[in-house]
C-alpha cells in the first residue's frame, strides 16, 4: 500500500506541481497541494486544469492500491463550483467499481477553511503490475 508515500520522493512532475500524499482515511487517497503563482491562470485564480489533476491522480490511485495496478484514464468529468484563489487544496478519492479490467472513482476538492470546490467521477482502465501493457 502507498499509504503515507510522498509523491515527491518518486515523480517529476508531482514534484513540480508540489502534490503530496496524506494518509489515506477509510479506503480514500488523500491528496493536497500547496497553491503557488504558477497554478493560477492571468486572471489570478486556479487554473481548472489543477482540480482534473488532483483527482485524476487520487482516483487513479484509488484504483491502483485496491487492485495493485497501473491504470490508464479512459473518462473524466469534473464539476468546479467555486474558482478562485485559495492557499491550499485537499482532494479525497476513492473507487466506486472495479469489473475485469475497468475501474471507476469519485473524489472532492476543498479549500484550505473546508469549502467544496470541485467534485469529479473518472473511469479507468486496468492494466495488470507487471503484466506487459496493450493499449
């Protein structure tokens, strides 16, 4: 399980973007993100792009710990209620349905005071750890 694992340690992008996992609760993978200036769109608030990350990432995952998996994104919507500056996002995830080789996650986003700014549901397919990958 990567529990407490600290994206940071292990990936260039996530180290660019300064994501970090927090200890999962209740099967959720839990996610936050300090905001820097370079998240933010000209206007000065979140880029959208960054709640589709946060919970690509955290359904993703959910999905990987369960079945000890890669996993491949196959859909993705996501609603963003409130865009604006915050200091810091929390995103929770966690899978809904694994069948054969599919897999699907519902996650939240709130701000740093508790606010719900962004909610999202994904389908992923399943690719086996190890196993060699056809697309």
């Amino acid at each position: 399980m990567i529990n407490e694992r600290n994206y940071n340690s292990h990936s260039a992008f996530f180290n660019h973007l300064g994501i970090k996992m927090e200890p999962n609760e209740n099967k959720n993978v839990i996610i936050s993100l300090n905001m820097k200036e370079e998240h933010c769109n000209e206007s000065g608030v979140l880029s959208n792009g960054i709640y589709y990350t946060l919970l690509d990432i955290a359904l993703g995952t959910s999905i990987t710990e369960m079945k000890n998996c890669f996993t491949i994104t196959i859909n993705m919507h996501v609603q963003v209620y409130e865009n604006r500056y915050v200091e810091q996002l929390t995103c929770k995830g966690r899978s809904i349905n694994i069948t054969g080789n599919i897999g699907s996650g519902v996650g939240d986003i709130f701000d740093e005071n508790g606010n719900h700014c962004a909610s999202g549901s994904a389908t992923f397919k399943i690719i086996p750890a190890g196993g060699e990958r056809k697309y």
